[in-house]
C-alpha cells in the first residue's frame, strides 16, 4: 500500500518554487513589489498571505495561483465547505474557483469579522477587482477615495491601484470578490 503524500503548505510550496527558478528573495521582490522580507515571512510560514499576494507571486514565478493554493483544493475535497476556508491574519477567504487553472478570473468569498482591519502589507496587483457585498457593511480604500458599501452593494477597480478593506459594521461582513489578472 502506497503512502499518501502530505500536502505541504504554501510557503514551503513557495519557496520551492522560488528556488526552482534560481530567484534570489530580492528577484521575487522586485517582480512582485513586495517586501523581501515579507516573502520570506510566507515561506517560513510565519505569515499567511492574502489571495491578491498569492496572485502576484504566482504571476511573477509564472505558475497557476492554484499550485500555491492546492493544499485548501485538496482540503475541500475531503472536508466540507466550511473547512475549505482559509484564514489569514486578517480575515477568512474561500476559493469559488479553484478550478480555474490557466484563467484571468478567479472569485473568492472573503469573510471579515466586525470592526476588523487588513494589517500588514496594501493591497496592490495588476488587473481589476469587483467586490460584492452580501452581508455588513465595509469600508474600500482605492488611493484615498474612500468607499463605503452595504449589502447589494459593489465596487469595481483597478486593483493595480492601492487599496484597503475593512469591515465598518458590528457583524461578520461577506464579500464575493472576483479578481481579473492578465
């Protein structure tokens, strides 16, 4: 009987990558516009990266986010859909197209509990983002435009403008986020 190999988690599948490739921390860096040592932070597991980061280094070492996302694909199918959900320090995405392999458009259900803010690094990726919202009520910095939306309401930017998201409202806020990247 053949042992079954264990998924390993993403900043070891990045790092992988990485080195692969023969690119240095500063080379990722500089194709991504992220901080080396943010990077190195992902690969060593201390931070997990939001799914515009996981975008922007799977653009830059030129494989599908979903090679950096198989272990949630693989999680989803032995679990249920609320054990496919994946947690970072700020907030709890889900991943609406995790076949999607090769494709501009990727959609995700972001989930952000009251009153919580993205920490860490802005939000900035080549493409255009459409965010949705079902439940609460969230605050969208785009620049310094700030956007306030509610329930039914959207945005649609270019996401290779900076921006913020945070949930204003007092009860876990829901998103549907669709993410073009060329």
């Amino acid at each position: 009987m053949a042992a079954r190999k264990k998924s390993q988690p993403i900043g070891k599948r990045l790092f992988k990558l990485r080195k692969d490739r023969g690119m240095t921390l500063k080379n990722l860096a500089n194709e991504t516009g992220l901080a080396s040592r943010y990077i190195s932070q992902v690969e060593k597991g201390e931070v997990i990266p939001p799914v515009s980061v996981i975008l922007q280094l799977s653009r830059a070492l030129e494989v599908d986010s979903s090679i950096l996302l198989q272990e949630e694909k693989a999680r989803a199918k032995k679990k249920s859909r609320d054990d496919y959900q994946k947690r970072t320090e700020d907030y709890t995405y889900e991943t609406l197209t995790p076949e999607s392999r090769h494709k501009h458009l990727k959609a995700f259900k972001i989930f952000i509990d009251p009153k919580a803010e993205h920490k860490g690094v802005s939000y900035q990726h080549l493409g255009e983002e459409f965010q949705y919202v079902l439940k609460g009520k969230v605050e969208v910095m785009v620049g310094e435009n700030r956007n306030v939306l509610g329930p039914g309401e959207c945005l649609h930017f270019n996401s290779s403008i900076v921006h913020r998201l945070r949930n204003v409202s007092s009860e876990r806020a829901e998103l549907l986020v669709v993410l073009y990247t060329p």
